[in-house]
C-alpha cells in the first residue's frame, strides 16, 4: 500500500485508506531566493548522452545484495544498465528487475533500482514503445520499494492491457528507495530522473524490444514526477521520444502541502519523512532546525518502516515534534516554491485527469496546475471524473488514459482543453 499526504491530508495510493487524516489546513508560502538557484540549475540541466548498445541483462547478485551497487561504481551514463535479473509477472509478459544509472541533483552518479516488463512475442519492426509508471508514496525505508515486492507486476495500473497492446512497460523504485542513500521524497526532479532514466534501461535489455518512443504516466506523488519528467525531458534525456505525459491528480503545491502537513498530528510522519527528502537533495536543509530534540531521536523510525508504522509513530502533539515551522526555517520555504511544477514549459502533449470526489488531491490544486500549464503554452487535455475520490479515478480514468496514448502513437494531434 502507498501513501502520500496533500493539503495536510495523508493518502495512500492502493487499496482503501487507513489511518488516513480527513482534515485540511491550507498554507501557502513562495519564495524564490539566489541562494537556491544552483540547486535549481543543476535539477533541471544535463548534458546530452548516447544511447546505449542493447544487451542481454547482466548476472545480478541475489537477495538484498542486488540493491548494492558496485563500490566503487563505475562511471557511465544515465540509463546505463548495471544489472538485471528474472523477475516475476503476469501470463503473456516477462519481467527484469534491474539496477541502473541515474544522477542525483548535485550531478553524482548514483545507482537506482526498478522493474521493465515486455511481451512474451516477438517486437515489431521499430521495437516497442515505452510506458515508464511513476508510484505513489510507500515510505523511506528501503524495505518499502516497490520491487522489493515480489506480486508488484501484478499491481501496476492497466498492466495486462498494455502488455497486450504492445507496451513495454518500466517502474523505478526512484533515488534512495531500496539503494544506498535517503530517498528524496517528493522532489519532483529526483524522482523525474528515475522515471527517465529507467526507460533508458529498458532498451538495453534486449528480449524487451524497447524503443525510444515513451509516455510517462503517474498519479498522486507520481502524478508530479510525471510533470517534472515532462518538464526535463528535452535537456536530461533529449534521445528519448516523449510521446506524451500522463498525470492523475498530482501533487502540485508543496509550498501549501508540507506546512500545513507539519501542523497536524496525523500527517506528522508524512511531514517529516517530507523534510528528510528535503534534507537528503539539499545538504543545506537541515532537520534539526526543524525538529524538537524528541522529534528527531524519533525519526530512526522513518528509516525502518514504512509510511504506516511512521504516521503511527508520529501521532501525537505537534509540539513535541515540530519546533519550528518549516515555512519560516530557511531554506525550505524555497525549496518548496522549486518544489512545484508549472515553471517551464512542456513540450510533449499532457493527459491530466482528477476525480471530483477526492479529498486528498484537492480538484482546486489540479485546476490552478493545469491553468498554469496552459499559460505557459502547453498542449494539455484535462478530464475530470464525477463521484471518484483518489482511490477510483486510475480506474475511471483507464479507458481515455490507453486511447490517448494509443492515438499519440498514431501520430494524431493532440486535443487541447485550455
């Protein structure tokens, strides 16, 4: 199960909510300082690569070991496949999970895990076009990646559809989930860096067929890193072909979301385990400045379980957790404003869908993303669902989502609703 906290409600990404906050309290900072510019530069900048030679997987160590890069790791560029191994599917399809490179925000090289999924038959002239999944939230610990989960093919959204329809299909585990290293949680750029650089991954595997034809699609936590992947895309992973973004009720304002996420006691854990990514992509960040001395002997938590056990751990007065308010303690408040998508432009066309019944991604949150967007130049479609919440709306949404997509491959225009 996932989880992910909006507006200062917790959320989780399957099954029925539990132990989720039904509360909301808006807060709202934005600021932008030249002291975060060079971290800012450096998410959003990369150099050009060549793609790699396709390859038979690499013969990966078992067990935990497989999330343990090579020490040193040997140089080589985002996407550049360190192993793979069998991993489990569905009927018609065969899967890998892999480990590959990828790049931190401060321009290391860092190995990230996931798992790339194909059909079983033989790929058509031109290969297979790629649909790299971004997940919601599962917690910081690296037991809660999502490959470390051994029916997680089976829980991936539409997966025996597009299989079926030709897909290869990839899922990072994203930066610091399951390998060395925190994850950054909730950085968009962090997170759009697995997304892409996975579907980089999958070409080299040579059984998948994959091209460099590929659609990011995510939803929740996701749904932001779907944005942010669409908004680096030209200049992190140019030779990749983006077809298309796919966004469902995304994470869009972290300047209102962590704030107010700091002030109520059921999503305490979800705030902290926030500012911890925070601090893991900006060394500047520090959560002591934050924390009561309690609060951050409790965070040990944060790096055993996942996000269940740490909302549990958290639950309790405010006061003993936080002592200062994140919107005031430099230099989060301008991490969160860089936290936000709808900066720069996309230049793929954009698939974003809400459902109007949910109350953790707030509809009002979508509208103001997509206006944005749509100032911005963008080509976006945006389709709402009446009477789905956040549980309901992948769901409601499937039928458009696989027609989309299936029409950008046929090279028709995209529809544009702004």
């Amino acid at each position: 199960m996932e989880g992910i906290f909006v507006n200062g409600r917790s959320v989780e990404w399957t099954g029925k909510p539990k132990g989720c906050a039904r509360r909301a309290r808006r807060a709202r900072r934005a600021v932008v300082v030249t002291a975060l510019a060079a971290c800012v530069a450096i998410a959003f900048a990369a150099a050009p690569v060549a793609a790699a030679p396709k390859e038979s997987p690499r013969k990966a160590p078992s067990g935990r070991a497989f999330y343990v890069p090579p020490d040193p790791l040997p140089e080589a560029a985002p996407g550049k496949l360190i192993w793979a191994t069998p991993f489990k599917a569905i009927p018609g399809a065969q899967a890998w999970k892999v480990l590959y490179h990828s790049r931190a925000l401060d321009g290391s090289d860092i190995a990230v895990s996931g798992v790339v999924v194909a059909p079983t038959d033989a790929a058509p002239a031109g290969g297979r076009p790629v649909i790299s999944w971004a997940h919601g939230t599962h917690g910081i610990a690296d037991q809660c990646a999502p490959s470390r989960t051994g029916d997680m093919v089976s829980r991936l959204p539409s997966i025996g559809k597009v299989v079926a329809q030709g897909y290869v299909v990839v899922a990072t585990d994203y930066e610091g989930l399951g390998t060395p290293g925190t994850h950054p949680y909730l950085v968009g750029a962090s997170e759009a860096r697995g997304v892409l650089d996975i579907a980089k991954a999958a070409q080299q595997i040579r059984e998948t067929g994959a091209s460099n034809k590929t659609f990011v699609w995510g939803q929740s936590q996701g749904g932001q890193a779907a944005l942010f992947a669409g908004e680096i895309q030209p200049t992190y992973a140019p030779e990749l072909d983006l077809l298309g973004v796919v966004s469902g009720a995304p994470v869009t304002d972290a300047s209102a979301m962590f704030p107010a996420a700091a002030t109520i006691p059921e999503t305490l854990g979800f705030a902290v385990m926030g500012l911890m990514g925070m601090q893991a992509a900006f060394p500047n960040a520090h959560i002591a400045d934050v924390l009561t001395p309690a609060g951050l002997e409790k965070t040990k938590i944060v790096d055993q379980k996942c996000y269940g056990a740490v909302l549990d751990a958290f639950k309790q007065p405010v006061n003993q957790v936080i002592a200062h308010n994140p919107s005031e303690v430099p230099p989060f408040p301008d991490i969160f404003a860089a936290d936000t998508p709808g900066k720069v432009a996309t230049a793929a066309p954009m698939l974003v869908y809400q459902g109007l019944s949910d109350d953790v991604v707030y509809k009002v949150f979508t509208d103001q993303y997509v206006q944005k967007a749509c100032g911005l130049g963008n080509t976006v479609e945006y389709k709402t669902f009446s009477g789905k919440d956040h549980y309901e709306e992948n769901t409601a949404a499937e039928k458009d989502v696989l027609e989309w997509m299936q029409a950008r491959l046929g090279g028709e225009e995209a529809p544009s609703t702004c």
